[in-house]
C-alpha cells in the first residue's frame, strides 16, 4: 500500500473517531455535575479530546522521516 492511501486510511479512521467521540451519547456520559481542578468535567472532556485529536492528526499526516527528524531535536 502506498503512503497516500495509509495517510488517507488513517485521516478516514480519524474523522470516525473524532465523530464518535464527539457524539451526544458519549458526551451525556461526561454531562456532570463533577469539577475536575475547577472545570466542569464535560468541557475538560471536550477540550482534551479534540487536542488528542489535533495531535493524532498531526502524527497521521507525517511521514517517517518527519517524525524521526523531530525525535532527533
């Protein structure tokens, strides 16, 4: 399989993930009158999720040789 279509693949699985993740049902789990460090456990939850989302992004659109240039620095 050529990078192209992995790459393609992986942002696919992503955009599937972020719409799972962000769905009402998983977000009432989060709907809680519970504070984590003086945040409210669902906008913690939000926040968290898309910054993993931002950085498994990040990691899909590199190539190896990106990623192994940044992990020499």
């Amino acid at each position: 399989m050529n990078p192209a279509k992995r790459k393609n693949k992986r942002l696919l699985a992503l955009f599937l993930l972020g719409s799972i993740v962000f769905n009402y049902p998983i977000l009432c789990l989060f709907d809680l009158k519970t504070m984590v460090f003086g945040i409210p456990l669902l906008y913690l939850y939000i926040f968290m999720a898309w910054a993993l989302l931002i950085i498994l992004i990040i990691l899909a659109t590199k190539t190896k040789s990106e990623i192994e240039e940044f992990r020499d620095e």
